[in-house]
C-alpha cells in the first residue's frame, strides 16, 4: 500500500517538475514593441492612478475585510486541529483496526 502512495507521489512530484520547471519558456516575458503615438510623456502622467483606498469608508471595508480572512483562517486551522486529535484518539484506541478483541 505504500507503494502505491509512493509511486502517486513520485508522479506528482515528475508532472510538478515539468509544468514549473521545464516549461520556463512559458512564463517568459515578452517583449512588445510599442507603437509610438501622439501623446507625450505630459499628458500620460495627468491619468496617473494611485493605488488605496479613496475615502474612509473604503479603507475601513479593506481593513473589515482581511481581519475577516484572517479570523476565517485561524478558525478553519482550529478544526483541523481538532479533526487530528480525533483521528489519533481513534488510532490509539484502535478503532478501525481489523484485528478486534
């Protein structure tokens, strides 16, 4: 049976290479040549965009918003913890082994 795990993994981890790492003409950069036209380095900085939020309200939404992740995140590792502890509470009282008394 392990076995089987080990071969599964080693095909994971051979597809993994191959798509990351063989592949590096891929995710290349390309360059394109840009046509030049009428407007000129003045007129592009006027449209000039400023990342953040643009009032109060916004900024608060944002800050709402990755505290409510992050408390997501903490909960959802708080059950898995859980879930572990049950399994090996079950693994040391043997309950799914084959061999009962």
């Amino acid at each position: 049976m392990i076995k089987k795990y080990r071969s599964i993994a080693l095909l994971l981890m051979l597809i993994s290479l191959h798509s990351f790492v063989l592949t590096g003409t891929g995710f290349a950069q390309q360059v394109i040549q840009e046509e030049k036209s009428g407007i000129t380095q003045e007129e592009e900085s006027q449209d000039k965009i400023t990342p953040g939020a643009q009032n109060i309200k916004e900024s608060i939404g944002i800050f709402v918003f990755v505290v409510w992740m992050w408390v997501a995140i903490f909960v959802l590792i708080y059950i898995m913890r859980l879930k572990i502890k049950e399994v090996d509470r079950l693994f040391e009282i043997r309950y799914l082994s084959e061999k009962k008394k």
